[in-house]
C-alpha cells in the first residue's frame, strides 16, 4: 500500500496512461455490444414468457433459469473452449459480447416479464375491444406503460453487466480490471500496486456510480408515489 | 460419426476415473464451504454496515454513518475480480501450519493463504450487498415497533436485537436466500487466481484430459484433448451448479408464493 505515496510509481502508471484508457474503452464495448444482444434476447424472452403459446413460454423458462443459476465464469469458459477445441477460429473479444449477452438476457427477460405483468389485465382486454392485434397491443398500449418500471431495474442490469466484464479476465480479456491486474503483475511496470488499483477501480467508479445513484432516485421515487394513500390521492383530485 | 462416439466414451471414462471424480467432489465441498464462510462473515459484517447506515443519524456518529454509507456505494458500483485481484497483492495473511493445509488438502501453504486472501476479497465484496438487504430489512421494520419497545423500558441495543433485527432477518428471508445463490455462483470467480473450487478443478482437469480419455499413450504421445472433453466435464459442471441452485430458487419463489398470500 505504501506505493500509493511513491512518486515514482504514480509516474509509471501515468507513463502507461494509454494501457488504461484502452482497458477502459475494451470493458465499454463488451458492456455496449453485450447490453444490445441482452436487450434483444431479453425483449423477445419477456414477450415469450407472458404469451400465450405453452410451448415458447416453457423455453423462456428454461433459458431464464439455466442462465441465472449457472455461474457467468463457467458459460464463458465453456464457449470459448468448445469453440477452440472444435477448431472454430474465434477472439476472445467476439466470446466476451456472446457470453455477457447470453447471460444477462435472462435477466433482461425477467425484468421486461416483470414489467408486463404489472400492467393490469384490463388493459389488454381495452386494447383486444378497440381491435388491436397483439403486436400493436404491446406497442402502443403495453410496454410504453412498462418503460418506468422497468428502467431502474434494467440501469441496475446495465451497472451488473459493466461489473461482469471482468469475468473475461479468464480467458484472457484485456478490459480494464484484467489491464489493471496485468500492469502490476508485468515484468517491466510491476510493483505499482497502490496507484495502478487506485486508477482501475477510481475509472470502474466512475462509470458504475452515477448509474447506480440514478436507478435507486428513480425506485426512490416511484415508491413514494406508490405509498400515496388512495383515498389521499382522491382527496387531493377532489381539491384540484 | 464412429469417431465421435468414440471420443464420447473417452470422455465418460474421465468421469469413472475414482481420482477426476472424487477431485471435483472434494472441488464441489469447496465451493459449498467457501460460500457458507463468506455468507456468515458478511451477513455479520453487513448487519452491522446497515445498522450504523441506518440509525447513527444524531451527532458525532454521523460520521460513522459516513463512512458505511461510502463503503457500502465503493464496493456495489466496483467488481468482485478487482478486490479479489487487491487482496491477492495486497491483504496481509496469517501463516498457517503446514499440517493444516495438508488437512484442508493442500500440499502447501501458500494455497491456504491464497484462499485466504480470496475469501476476504468475497467477504468484503458480499458484506456491501447484505448490508443493503438488511436495510431493506430494517425498514420494513414499523415504526411503533421501535416506539413500544422504547415504552417498555427497552434500551437502544435491547431494542435492536430482541425487537427489531428479529421481525428485519425474518422479512429477508427470502432476498437472503437468493443472495447465496448468487454467492454460489460468484465462489466461481476464485478460478483466476487459485485451483480450489469446483469451477477451477474442472479447468485444471480438462487442462489435463489427455491423460485421462484413453488417448495417452506413452510419454511421446501425449494424446489428445477432445471437445467431447470440454462438454462432458463442464457439462458436470453445470449440472452440479445447476441442481443446486436451481432448487434454493424453487425454494425462494414457495417461500415467496406463501408469503404473498
């Protein structure tokens, strides 16, 4: 720990300033390209598991509870050594945007599911009288009303799937936890142990904090709403 | 096709091998006891983060609740392979017996320390977590609670641990368990930096599956390592991961089903 007072070893960090930074930029590509395929599979689950078709809710279920009750660090490793060891050319990278979208679908789809069902089933039969076809039910009617339920749980996701970049630290990933190891571990920058995690985890920090406050104002919020007494809420309309 | 089968038998075979089964059996016993130890400190640990989060409101103590509140935000929005990578630098540890390493199976001490060092990082990482399922705990804890018991004569901590903390762990039940299931789940990340759970012996064991799938010859032939390898092996591994957890979820969700109504 006493390194973090060496002013030599704040200098080799800054000197490999570039070798963070580019940690960094790695961790949000997996985090962006991940989220995209987590959003899509999750999107399609969630429609899946509250359909009306047995046999496509039964898959969602599958997929959701195999995904959530397998560790992150087993589907990684698993993926990219049958790929290896079947002779499929692959980057470590391409596996990372799979695997983190594969996983974190599961928990994508049980929000979105979570979401849909909060809509009262009146709704849907509103929206069956006026003659709107399912598509056009959850487009116009149902998942606009789920968008504020869902998104602080969904941001949460987003902190999680940042988190878990660096679960590729295991098959080689260079994000910026991996980097960060790597540097204090390297041959010719090692020892700089107290400025380089000051650096990785201040800059991981950074990026998760302000998600994270953002989501729980957000719960906050709407569970004050919610704790309004419904006969308050009609006296206050009868005031208005 | 023919080739397929066969390599597919070889693969079985590595799991009828008495020594690959009982290593990751003695793997599995690791994962279960590394997560019980790190769901006891940090529920400990957590408890005490949420208590002072939540109630040292009034003078100095805010400082206190300062720093818990600090803590709590630094190791949520940070990733457990970053504290796990600090401790493995940096976290000092006791030097521990040779004999008791050899009881815990180890052929050194410098893999205790490491696991060790690990299940601090765990423990640290974790305790952020409960510490703000407590607090959801605690709120949910009613106000004339804390009120009846002041009026019964009941002091501060009398009130906290016969009264409130009671009625908070009884409402978290249910998050609690499904915390271990995610704990279970992340005892996988020790993998990176030291062979003792369940996940890292699967590795190291289809590090070496040539010497295990019939296909090792000699000391010039080393064999082959076959995918039929990798997904029977890490099929176990789901598997065993799977059954566990999958039964503490059917378990949370009754619990919750019975609750609601």
């Amino acid at each position: 720990m006493e390194t973090v007072w060496s002013a030599k070893a704040w200098a080799t960090v800054w000197q490999y300033r570039a070798t963070f930074l580019n940690g960094l930029l790695n961790t949000l590509q997996s985090a962006v390209v991940g989220l995209l395929i987590a959003m899509a599979i999750g999107f399609a689950l969630g429609l899946m598991a509250t359909g009306s078709v047995k046999g496509l809710r039964m898959f969602a279920r599958a997929y959701v509870e195999f995904f959530q009750n397998t560790p992150l660090i087993l589907q990684v490793c698993f993926l990219y050594y049958a790929l290896a060891y079947s002779g499929v050319k692959i980057t470590v990278v391409t596996v990372g945007f799979i695997s983190l979208g594969l996983y974190h679908g599961a928990y994508v789809a049980e929000v979105v599911r979570a979401g849909i069902q909060s809509i009262p089933l009146g709704q849907f039969d509103a929206a069956r009288a006026q003659g709107f076809e399912y598509t056009d039910t959850m487009r116009y009617i149902i998942l606009p009303q789920t968008a504020k339920i869902i998104l602080p749980p969904m941001i949460n996701q987003v902190v999680a799937l940042i988190k878990n970049t660096s679960c590729l630290y295991i098959i080689g990933g260079a994000d910026l936890i991996a980097t960060t190891y790597n540097f204090v571990t390297g041959e010719s920058t090692g020892g700089a142990y107290g400025p380089a995690y000051l650096v990785g985890g201040v800059l991981f920090f950074c990026v998760c904090y302000p998600l994270s406050m953002i989501a729980g104002r957000w719960e906050r919020r709407l569970k004050e709403r919610d704790a309004v007494k419904p006969d308050k809420a009609d006296a206050k309309e009868a005031t208005a | 096709m023919e080739q397929f089968m066969q390599d597919l038998r070889g693969s079985f075979g590595i799991l009828k091998n008495p020594d690959v089964i009982g290593y990751l059996l003695k793997g599995l016993a690791f994962t279960l006891g590394i997560s019980f130890c790190t769901i006891v400190l940090s529920v400990t640990v957590g408890a005490v983060l949420a208590l002072v989060r939540n109630y040292c409101t009034k003078g100095p103590a805010r400082v206190l609740r300062r720093i818990a509140s600090a803590y709590i935000e630094l190791f949520r929005n940070t990733p457990l392979m970053l504290w796990m990578f600090i401790c493995f630098v940096m976290c000092p540890a006791p030097s521990f017996s040779k004999a008791f390493a050899e009881m815990l199976g180890f052929t050194s001490t410098v893999a205790v320390k490491t696991l060790f060092k690990a299940i601090v990082a765990f423990t640290l990482f974790t305790s952020a977590i409960m510490a703000e399922i407590i607090r959801g705990g605690l709120n949910s804890v009613a106000k004339g609670q804390f009120e009846a018991a002041y009026a019964q004569g009941f002091g501060t901590l009398q009130t906290m641990t016969l009264i409130v903390l009671p009625q908070a762990f009884r409402n978290i039940i249910p998050t609690l368990l499904s915390q271990m299931i995610t704990t279970i789940k992340d005892s996988s990340y020790m993998a990176s930096l030291v062979t003792v759970e369940l996940m890292g012996c699967t590795k190291l064991i289809i590090s070496k599956a040539n010497s295990y799938n019939g296909t090792w010859v000699d000391r010039f032939n080393r064999g082959t390592i076959h995918v039929t390898d990798v997904f029977v092996l890490f099929g176990f591994a789901f598997l065993v991961y799977f059954a566990i957890n999958f039964t503490l979820s059917c378990f949370v969700r009754r619990m919750r089903a019975r609750r609601r109504a």
